[in-house]
C-alpha cells in the first residue's frame, strides 16, 4: 500500500506533518479526518517533486456575489445536517443549473477535497469571494466538528447584511434623487444666475450680500483651482491607502476604526457576537477552551482585537480563566465579562456564550438600524442649508439690483 506526505492542522489549529498509508489520496484523507486531523495537502512520494496540485490556480478561480454565498451556506448546511456527507452535498451543489458560477466553484472545491485539501483551503483555492474570515470560522467549524453549525450562523448574518444593505439602499434612493437635483439647481444659480447679477449690480454701484459673495468665491475658486485640488486630494488619498497597507498602518486603521462614532459601536457589537457564537459552538462540542480561543483568534480580521485575542490567548494559556483574561486585554464590556463569569463558575460556559451572542447580535442590528435611519434626515438637513444658503443669496442680490434700478427722486 503506497504511503502519502502529508500536512495537516490538528484540533489545537497547530500544522503537522507525517505520512499515511492508504490506497488513494481519497482514502489518506479519509485515514486523517479518524486521526481528527484536518488535511492542507497530501501528495505521493513520486509527486514531491512536481508543484503541489492544491496551490490555487488563478485563473480556475471563480467570483460569487453575495446571495450565492448566502445559497452556498444554507444549502451545505441543510445537506449535511440531512445526513450527507460533505462531498455528496458538494455534488448536489454542482448539479445545480441556477447559477453557472456556483455550479463551478462547488465543482472545484470537490475535486480539491478529492486530493486531500480541507474545506477551508478548498474555499480559498475556488473564490476569493469568500473571503479570510468566511475561511477561518469553517477551518474552525471542521476541526470543531461545527462545520454545519458555522456554517447556518453564518447563512443567518450574511442575510441580515444583506437586508439591512438593501434597506440603507432604499433609504437613500430619495435623497440621491434630491441631491442630483439640488446639484444642477445649484450649479445653474452659481455659474449662470450669480455672475450676471454681479454685472448688474456692478451697473448700479452696489455691492453684493455677504452670501452672494460666498457664493462667488466658491465659484471662482471651482474655476481656478479645481484640477489642484482634485490632484492634492488624489495624493493624499493614494498616500493613506499606501500607509494603512503597511502592517503598522493598518493596525492603527483598525483601532481608530473602533472610535468611529456609531461606526466603532457597530463594529465593536460584531466582534462581541463572533466571540461568543463561534465559542460556543467550539466548547459545546468538546474543544478545549485554549484551543478554541487560538481558531478564534485566526477568524478575527480587525488585527488591533487580533492582537488582543492573542493576550486572552496567551493569559488562558498560563491558567488564567477566560473572564479574568478578557479583564486584562481591557477590550471586553464588563456585562459580557460578569455573564462568561457566571458561566465559568456555573459549568455551563457555552450556554452563557451562547446567550451572550444572541444578546449582541439584537445589539448590533439595533446599532445598524439607528445608523440607517440617521442617514436619510440627515442628508436632506444638509441639502437645506445648501439650498437655503443659496436662495438667499440669490434673493438678497436681485433685491439689491432692483432697488438700484430705482430712479432717485
């Protein structure tokens, strides 16, 4: 029976390497998931010398929206709590004629379990539309034995993005509408209508109101320096997208991103909600603490709560309890500190990470809902001072011209 290399994530998340005998490479992942080990690649001792088959290739790669990730999850998840193995509900996806790009990656993401990858590589290899952090909480899920689990959680939030996206869309369907308008009213007042009043007035000797003259200097100021401007702008934006590119750059992007009014809340909401669900699940199905702690820390994105992921991480490692942890990272709310503690000492720690979760999604959607409905009163009370601006200095400066039309008696 020939003997296949292989590298494998073990169920602390640790990359390992050995050999397995096994008829195919079919039947060596098969050996490796009874071992509890997760297969990266596995390759023959006569292949070690081409190019390892499970790098991605490019151009195989295929792009998915949003919605046919959304079906990708709820149908995998569906299957295999059905009872099907993840290949065959692969299958079931690839046989599908709705979507041609679905259909094809579900394709690809087989054939690469077929050579022995794991579904979080897999995902990887088929679409970048998956995404690090959609990748890391199924590495999770499989190690954990979650996989359908995650998955559905996930399915559930991507769909409440999804809706709360279309509801902001539709949200501002009416002030775009009004700001086009308010854009050509404007433009009409200030290039046309305000120059030849200037004229006017010029005629009659008086001089222009203190809005008109505003009004004139934007004018003037779009006319001659607009191309600097939009080149200094350029600049500046080409330099800070070059900065937070850098690992320090973009560490300092992420914590300033926490202190965003109502931005920083929603995010900081989202990540209390990830914590806790993907804990959960990880703990209620038998994953040591520590080794949860260190999948989760690879699914967070934001690399300032990565980083302090890594101290809980580290002070749990040393046998620190998880609330006492969070209480040194100084990055958790205190609420969510006491319930994980009354879990701790209660011997129920998943379900209290569980209601936790919960707590913070309701919290996060509420964030997100007050956010959406800010947006709109906001947008028309700034076109009305424009416009309000504008229609005065119009008002004022043909009341001037009129009155210095007047004969003098």
């Amino acid at each position: 029976m020939p003997k296949f290399h292989y590298q494998a994530l073990d169920i602390s998340g640790k990359t390992v390497h050995g050999e397995v005998e096994a008829r195919s490479r079919t039947d060596a992942s098969t050996r490796l998931h009874q071992l509890k080990l997760q297969p990266v690649s596995i390759k023959s001792p006569e292949d070690s010398t081409q190019p390892n088959t499970l790098q991605t290739n490019p151009s195989e790669q295929v792009y998915l929206t949003r919605q046919q990730i959304i079906i990708f999850s709820d149908e995998i998840s569906t299957l295999l709590d059905s009872g099907l193995r993840l290949e065959a509900a692969l299958k079931v996806l690839e046989d599908m004629d709705e979507h041609v790009n679905l259909k094809k990656a579900s394709g690809i993401i087989r054939q690469r379990l077929r050579e022995g990858s794991n579904l979080a590589t897999a995902l990887r290899a088929a679409s970048p539309s998956f995404g690090e952090l959609y990748c890391n909480l199924i590495s999770a899920g499989e190690v954990s034995g979650t996989l359908s689990q995650i998955m559905r959680r996930q399915c559930e939030y991507m769909t409440a993005m999804q809706d709360l996206s279309s509801k902001v869309l539709q949200s501002l369907i009416y002030p775009a509408f009004i700001v086009v308008v308010a854009i050509f009213v404007i433009g009409g007042f200030v290039f046309f209508l305000i120059p030849r009043l200037t004229l006017l007035l010029n005629t009659t000797g008086k001089k222009l109101s203190l809005p008109a003259q505003f009004l004139l200097g934007v004018t003037y100021g779009i006319e001659h320096y607009s191309i600097p401007a939009i080149l200094l702008a350029g600049a500046l934006g080409g330099g800070f997208w070059f900065y937070i590119s850098t690992p320090a750059g973009k560490t300092w992007w992420h914590r300033y991103q926490l202190h965003i009014p109502l931005i920083g809340p929603i995010i900081h909401a989202q990540f209390y909600a990830q914590f806790a669900n993907t804990l959960a699940n990880l703990v209620g199905n038998g994953v040591p603490l520590l080794n949860g702690i260190q999948l989760l820390r690879r699914a967070t994105s934001n690399l300032f709560l990565h980083g302090k992921m890594g101290q809980v991480t580290e002070d749990v490692a040393e046998g620190a309890s998880l609330s006492h942890a969070m209480s040194r990272a100084e990055c958790f709310p205190s609420t969510l500190i006491d319930l994980i503690k009354v879990g701790e000492q209660t011997g129920e720690l998943a379900r209290s990470l569980a209601k936790v979760g919960m707590r913070y999604e309701r919290d996060m959607l509420k964030r997100i809902q007050r956010l959406t409905a800010i947006i709109q009163p906001t947008i028309i009370i700034i076109l009305a001072l424009v416009v309000g601006t504008v229609v005065i200095a119009i008002v004022t400066s043909i009341f001037e011209a009129v009155a210095g039309l007047r004969p003098k008696v």
